[in-house]
C-alpha cells in the first residue's frame, strides 16, 4: 500500500448530470482549489429513454482526474488513493475485449415497464424483495435486462458482461474491476441476506453468474493504474483504488448519517430519504427499498424520480424570475392553495409506477407562476414526509435529517419547510458535497487512516425544527395529496 505524510485522497463523484473530482485531506476536508467538475449529458431518443455515451462518461472522467492533478501540481504525489461513487440502477454491457456494446442505461429508464408488469404477473414480487429489497420496476436490472433481450437483440447476444458504469470506467483505467457490495445491492438481482447475485432471478432472466462482475467490497482495493494510465497520471500509479459505491451510500457516510438517529436527504436531479443500519431487517418494509453500504451496513428508504428537475422544469416553463422565487419563502401551508402530486418522472417509491404521471389540483383565475411554484415545491417535500413516516416506524429514535443537494438552495424556505412537513429537524448542509465526501472517507478507511466505527461528523450548516402548528396542518394536506395520487395518478 502507498505510503504518505498526511496523505490525501482524490474523490471521483459520477453523477447523472455531472461529474465531480476533488482532493480531501486525512480529515475528509476538501483540499482549497483542487476540485473541477464536467457536465454529463443524458439522451432521450425516444420516449422513456435516458442513456448515457459511455465514451462520454469516460472523457468527462478523465477530463476531470487530468485538470485535479494540474492543480495539484507536485503535492498530487500525496494522494494514497482514489474513491469512487456513482449513480446507482444503471448499467451497459460490454464484449469480450471489454468495448461498451450498448449506452448506460441510467435509472430514469422507464421503457421497460412493460417487462416489470410481465414480472408482476409471472414472479413473486414480494419473495423478490424480501431478498433483494427490490421492487420490479424499469430502474432495476431485472426489467431492463428482459427489455434488452426483446428490443435490442442484436446488442443483448453481443454483451459478454453486464456492469455498472463505474466498473466498466475502473476496468479501463486499472485492467481489472469487480462490483462492490454496495453498487451491486442496487440491482435488483442482488440477495441481500447473502451478499451475492440471486440465482433465482437469474435463472429467470436467463442470465449467468459468469456475464456479471464478481463482487467484492470496499475494503479489498481494485489494485492500481494500468501501465497506459499510470503514464499519463504518474503520481497516482503508487495509489490504492477502492471499489465503487453507489451514490446514495456516499451520501449518508459524508453526511455524518450512519446510525439509525439520522436519515439522509439528498435533493438532486431526483431525491432519496436513506437511514443506514445493520444486517437487513427480517422483513423489508414494501413501500421501501432496501440497498447495501458494505457487507456489515444495510441502507433502508424510499426514492422519488422527481427533485430538483421539477424545480428547474417550472422555472424554464414558467419562466420565473429571480424574484419569484424569493417570494414563495413563507412555509406557512395554505388549505386552499394548489396541490401537486410530483410524478413527471414517473413513481419509484411507494407505487413503483413508471408510468405514473404528474397532477396539479386546486387552480383558479388568480392562480400564478408563484403559486404553482410554491405547490411543486410543498409536492416534493409532502413525498418526503410519507417516506420519514414509514423509516420513523421502522427507526422510532430518528430525530434528525442532513439534507443536502442543488434543489435544496434552489427555492427559498425549503429547509424549513420540510422540517414542518417531516416533524423532524432538518439540518440543512446546502454547499456540502455529501458524495464526493463520502468517497473520500471511504478510501480513507481502506487505507486505515478513517476506523470503521467512527462516522463522519455532521457537516456545518442551519438548523431547522418544525413549527408543531404547521405539522398539523401539513398532515392533512399529505392527506390530501394521498386522495390526489389514488385518484389522478
């Protein structure tokens, strides 16, 4: 293993609209002025499609790691490893040379919903989840894997393997990679109890354990650069590269939310509500999903398509100004104001519809963009307040929710607002890039510098506790918003 004086650590955050690249010290602190970040664009040929280029992907990553280590200069030489996150769900597939034969299909596919409804029927959806805390629903690969068989034929017989995006980029860089505990429990095809693919979905897919990664964890490193690569990045072809995880499981650990007290809510292009716990519950709530941090740690919540997307649809559809969003910081609920049932991107959880769609009640003629604004806004964080409800019944000590992601700063009063609406505090870490951080620490403890019982500590920001009148009133619109969903949705 690489040996340093204080060494650092560099963070590969892949996400599904940007890729971000830093350094961190021992601490987990990020290093001033050694960040960047590149734009990932995501494609929708047709309807419900939302691929990736993997060449994309690659260059963008690679453009990243090339500007972090110029800024870094000669201290880049105190990097001792490399920590690595991505969005979960996605996937591609590639041939024997290890040349991607298909997009990445991201997790906001929804073409395959006619193949998670053929699973409904023929399979045993709850014994399904119970061992891979999955639903069947297009953002799994179980679903995706049968649409790719009956679409893309042609593709499908020429895929030696299928993996994550993050193992196909550690393949290329290192000449070797295998899947993490953590990315592959977001799978689907994953038995969480065993820590190892289900041969029983396989079976049905039709899939080998040979076409897949072989999985392995966070405290074995990949290993180091490939000689081409370690050419072109000298100073880390000494460094120790750690498996992927997924982008969920880095957000808890970077914000210190790694106990069953503490939930993580990150506001991104879609959002997720996760509480971190031990070895899989007996029995997985339905309405959730249950994913993995490592082989000691489960990861229990609820995931929305919708976020920080719908927040930028109003403000391009609309055409908000500045202004108008300044004006809708008052959280205090409203009973006769609009009402929205945020589905434009269709419903993971609680339905696990994909071809959900969005609804807006309750507009009259003095109905505005502010309005509409404010109902989207309450819409989302409503979501959020059914998912605390459920994670507090299994977790009856959560006190406190680290929220965190670019839709959090891009409405005023949304902090408070969910606190109102969850009944929980909110700590709101609105500059804290939880994943990236969250792959930091992870490195850090595989090289031993970071124990494994010491969590991060709770990042810096404002706290928010619920005003109890508002609660009330906020139940029954979630109430409300429950009546709007059966009925429109």
């Amino acid at each position: 293993m690489a040996s340093r004086a204080d060494p650092w650590v560099l963070a590969l955050d892949i996400g599904t609209s940007r890729v971000k690249c830093g350094i961190f010290d021992a601490l987990a602190q990020p290093v001033a002025g050694m960040h960047t970040q590149r734009p990932l664009r995501m494609k929708s040929p047709e309807a419900g499609a939302a691929e990736i280029d993997p060449r994309h992907m690659l260059r963008a990553c690679t453009d990243c790691v090339d500007e972090v280590l110029a800024k870094a200069d000669a201290q880049a030489s105190r990097i001792a490893a490399v920590g690595v996150c991505s969005f979960w769900h996605s996937m591609l597939g590639i041939n024997s040379r290890g040349s991607a034969v298909t997009p990445i299909y991201t997790w906001a596919e929804t073409r395959a919903w006619p193949q998670a409804e053929w699973l409904r029927s023929h399979c045993n959806e709850e014994a399904a989840h119970a061992r891979t805390g999955c639903r069947f629903h297009p953002s799994y690969w179980p679903a995706r894997l049968l649409w790719l068989r009956a679409t893309r034929s042609e593709q499908f017989g020429r895929t030696s393997m299928w993996l994550s995006p993050a193992d196909w980029l550690l393949g290329r860089w290192l000449g070797t990679s295998g899947c993490s505990v953590s990315m592959a429990s977001a799978t689907g095809i994953f038995h969480q109890q065993r820590c190892d693919w289900d041969e029983e979905l396989l079976n049905i897919l039709g899939v080998s354990k040979l076409q897949l990664s072989a999985i392995t964890d966070v405290d074995a490193p990949l290993g180091r650069l490939a000689p081409l690569w370690a050419n072109r990045w000298p100073a880390l072809a000494d460094a120790e590269w750690i498996p992927a995880i997924g982008d969920g499981a880095a957000s808890n650990v970077g914000s210190g939310c790694e106990g069953e007290d503490r939930a993580a809510l990150n506001i991104g292009t879609s959002s997720a509500l996760r509480v971190v716990t031990q070895q899989p519950p007996l029995r997985i709530p339905g309405d959730l999903w249950c994913y993995r941090l490592d082989r000691a740690h489960s990861i229990l919540g609820a995931a929305f398509s919708d976020g920080g997307q719908d927040l930028e649809w109003a403000r391009r559809v609309l055409r908000l100004t500045a202004q108008d969003r300044a004006a809708i910081g008052d959280c205090a609920p409203t009973r006769d104001a609009p009402l929205f049932a945020p589905f434009l991107a269709g419903e993971r959880s609680f339905r696990w519809r994909a071809n959900a769609k969005g609804a807006i009640v309750g507009l009259s003629i003095t109905t505005g963009a502010r309005e509409i604004l404010r109902a989207i806004r309450e819409g989302l964080a409503l979501r959020v307040a059914a998912a605390s409800r459920i994670l507090r019944a299994q977790f009856p000590n959560l006190n406190l929710v680290v929220a965190s992601g670019g839709g959090l700063a891009s409405v005023p009063g949304f902090a408070q607002l969910l606190a109102d609406a969850t009944g929980i505090s909110v700590l709101a870490a609105e500059h804290l890039e939880a994943t990236s951080r969250g792959a930091a620490v992870t490195a850090l403890r595989a090289l031993g510098i970071w124990t494994g019982a010491e969590p991060a500590p709770l990042p810096e920001g404002e706290r928010f506790e619920p005003h109890w009148d508002h609660y009330a009133d906020y139940q029954e619109r979630l109430a409300q918003q429950e009546d709007l969903i059966r009925r429109c949705t």
